[in-house]
C-alpha cells in the first residue's frame, strides 16, 4: 500500500504542482482546499503526514495545527507560508508542527522534508512499540492490597529525581519496582544501568562503577567509563548495595549533592546526572548500627524508601502469577497454555514460597516442561512443596502436659518466624512483639540453631 500525503493549500496551482511531486516519488495525495474539508478528509483516511497552508480562507492554518494535533497527535504537520517570519515559525513549531517550508516552494526540499518527517514518526511509534514491550516486561503482576499499595507508590514517586531504596527478601521483585520507576520517570528514554553489587570482588567494583584511568593499576592499558558515565541523564540500579566495601560507599556520597565522582587513578571531577535506585535484602539500620554500612549514605538512599513484600504475605496474588508464568513459558516453548486444578492451585497458594516470586516462577517453568498432561495436577507438584504444607503440626500434641504442648508450640512459632525474618533476631522480636534480649534468651532455651545467637554469646 502506498504512503499518503495530505496536502492543505487554497492554491490550485500549489496543490497541482505539489501532487504531481508526490505522486512521482511514489506517494499517495489527499488534496484540500482549506481547513474543513481537509477535516473530512481525515477522519476517512489517516495520512502519514500533513502538508499544511498557513493562509488558509475560514479556519487559518494554525488554528487547523492545532485541531490536527488535538484529534491526531501522531501524524506529523509540515507548515508551508508565502509570508514567513521567525515568530510564525517558532509559534507554529511549539503547537507541534514538525517543520516550516517557505514560498516559493523548492520541491527538493518538499521531498526531503515530507521523507524525514514520516521516517521520524516511524521511529516514534517504534519508540512506543518498545516501550509497550518494556511495561509488558516488567509489568507488577497481583491485585493484593500490598502490591496495589506499592504501584501507587511508585506512580507518584517515579517523576521525581529522588533517590530510591528498595528493600525486601531475594526473589520478591525488587529490580521489577527499579524498572517501574525509571519506566514512569522523566528518565524513561535514556539508560537504565543495573549493578549487582554482591557479584563484583571488591577490589573491581571501584572500577566497574567509577571507571578508571589508564596506567592506574596493573592491566589497566586505557582509560575506561564506569557505570556511572553509562548512566548519565538516565538511572542506575545499584543491587545488593547492603554488600557494598564502606570504601566505595564513601565514593558514592558525592554523587548526591556535588553530582561528581573521579576515576580510579584520576584527579579530575566527572559530573553526571544520575538517579540512584538501591536495593538490598538486608536491615540497613542494623548494618549501620554494626559498622558495616554508612549513616550517611543510608540517609540519602532512604529518601523514598519502598518495601517489596514476600509472596506469603500477599498469596491471594499466587493464582495471578501461575496463570501469568504458565502463558510466558508456554510461548517460550511454542506450547498450549497449561490448565491447572483447582486442588493443585490451593496447594500452590497454601505453601510459604521462602524464594517468593523468583521460585514460583522456577517452579511454573518446571512444571510446563515435565507435566504429565496439558492439565496440572497435584501429582504435577514437586513433593517438597507438597510435604511443606501446614499438617506438619502433630509433634504439638506428642507431650502429655499443657506446658510440654505450650513449649513445643512456642519453639515452633519462633522457628517459622525466624525462618521468616531470614533469622534476624530484632526484625523477628519486633514482628512478634517481645525485647530482642527476651527473643534471645527463647532461642538459647529452646536450643534452637541459630548463627546470630551464637556470635552473640561467643562476643
């Protein structure tokens, strides 16, 4: 199908002219000769692009612009005057036109300008496309109070350049709520750099965040970008933070206020522009009270802090996630979309999901490769979930005493909250509502292993 071109001129000889043009280079014209027929012409047909008359009878040109933009927003307006002036150019430009010919006409230059303004609305739809693609990607699946809370959250804190701390247990989605801001922030078109914080020796992170000039250690034959220069005018994802040397801590402070680093080796200051989004699985507040995180820097991540909720607090989301994974590996492994039991999906939602969402999605991927059948059933699900269902509570009723059965019990709900808490003792004391001292002094009690508790009465 041909490309069309609407053309907008009172003149019978520009409209004549300009169509033969057009039609030589292999497009198709709509012709008007003013504003509302042009009107009529478009809703029956959707141009590529608009060739448009300022001095039009009726409705003038600019006003016709502004009606174009209004009802089409994505078809490009390319103004055309015989009485130009710079302050018609630049009124016209700031209602949306794409570009500014004057008369008389160089058809060249019609040509050129009528090709980059269709080659630039298909970058903008692709543009679009991939963004579409992007929010599909990450899209927050669940409709749980907690998760509804959190998007709401995170549409009103993306636009702003705050930095962000992100906490919650591994595998809840925490790079998911980074990617969500950066999506619905100003930054959304430029990068998006991800750092796993853990997973770089600390003698390379330096380097890999900072950059590094050449000859500033050994293997070093050139200077290099660090992540940071990557990330400039866009955002930086910076995970597991909580596993970040107090060295590099210290280097990123000036980055808050004084937007400013230098290179390992280097003397001189690099500014960028960088949104810091960090994330971690740990108790900062604890870190730093033991000396392994900065106050200061703590300070200026927490701005907006968010916290990203275990799957066992929010199960009413696990039937929206099955079917969500069980579409995406069925299209990844050109299947038909599973079904699954009403008895398997109870099981699925019953079960505690210690590897939260990133071990539901594990499990769902297994499940479409080894299943018996295009029907999931129990007998479908590993036994270890299966065997973790909450039945495991009849060694409460082994002791012949009530206070036997009230111990067992107490050592048993310290256990699964501890579990819960991934073992930090004052989390777990605050979630139950007793002293930390009180909770340690339980664990000793009760003989239950644990490493904390240990450091403690070895210091």
């Amino acid at each position: 199908m041909k490309t069309t071109v609407m053309l907008v001129d009172d003149e019978k000889d520009i409209r004549d002219s300009l169509t033969g043009v057009l039609k030589d280079e292999g497009y198709e014209v709509v012709a008007a000769a003013n504003a509302e027929e042009a009107f009529k012409k478009l809703e029956a047909r959707s141009p590529e692009v608009v060739l448009l008359d300022i001095w039009l009878p009726g409705m003038d040109g600019t006003e016709a612009l502004k009606e174009i933009k209004l009802k089409h927003p994505g078809i490009p307006v390319i103004m055309i005057s015989g009485h130009a002036n710079i302050e018609t150019a630049v009124r016209t430009t700031k209602l949306g036109a794409y570009d500014f010919l004057e008369k008389p006409l160089s058809l060249d230059k019609v040509v050129l300008t009528v090709e980059h303004a269709i080659e630039h609305k298909r970058l903008l739809e692709e543009n679009r496309h991939l963004k579409q693609k992007a929010w599909a990607k990450y899209e927050i699946i669940g409709n749980s109070q907690a998760i509804q809370a959190l998007k709401s959250d995170i549409e009103r804190a993306a636009p702003s350049n705050s930095w962000v701390l992100i906490t919650g247990e591994n595998g809840t989605g925490k790079e998911l709520v980074s990617r969500n801001i950066h999506l619905q922030s100003n930054r959304s078109g430029k990068s998006f750099i991800e750092v796993n914080c853990a997973a770089i020796p600390e003698e390379l992170i330096e380097s890999e965040l900072f950059g590094h000039e050449k000859g500033a250690f050994t293997g070093a034959h050139q200077r290099k970008a660090g992540k940071f220069d990557m990330a400039d005018k866009g955002t930086i994802f910076l995970d597991e933070i909580g596993d970040m040397s107090l060295k590099t801590q210290a280097k990123i402070l000036p980055l808050h206020q004084e937007k400013s680093f230098e290179r390992v080796g280097g003397t001189e200051n690099i500014t960028v522009d960088v949104r810091v989004i960090a994330a971690t699985n740990k108790d900062l507040k604890e870190e730093v009270s033991k000396g392994r995180f900065r106050e200061d820097l703590f300070y200026r991540l927490n701005v907006i802090p968010f916290h990203v909720p275990p799957l066992r607090e929010r199960r009413e989301d696990v039937p929206l996630l099955l079917s969500h994974f069980l579409k995406e590996f069925a299209r990844e492994t050109a299947r038909e979309v599973p079904v699954i039991s009403k008895e398997a999906v109870e099981i699925l939602c019953a079960y505690r999901w210690p590897g939260n969402v990133r071990e539901l999605r594990n499990m769902v991927e297994r499940l479409v490769i080894m299943a018996r059948s295009n029907t999931i059933t129990p007998e479908d699900i590993p036994s270890n979930i299966k065997g973790a269902q909450p039945a495991q509570s009849g060694n409460l009723f082994s002791g012949s005493l009530l206070k036997e059965a009230r111990r067992d019990f107490e050592r048993e709900f310290i256990m699964r909250k501890l579990k819960e808490f991934g073992g930090n003792i004052a989390r777990t004391a605050e979630a139950i509502g007793i002293e930390r001292s009180h909770l340690y002094r339980k664990i000793k009690s009760y003989g239950i292993e644990h490493e904390e508790a240990n450091e403690l009465e070895n210091a």
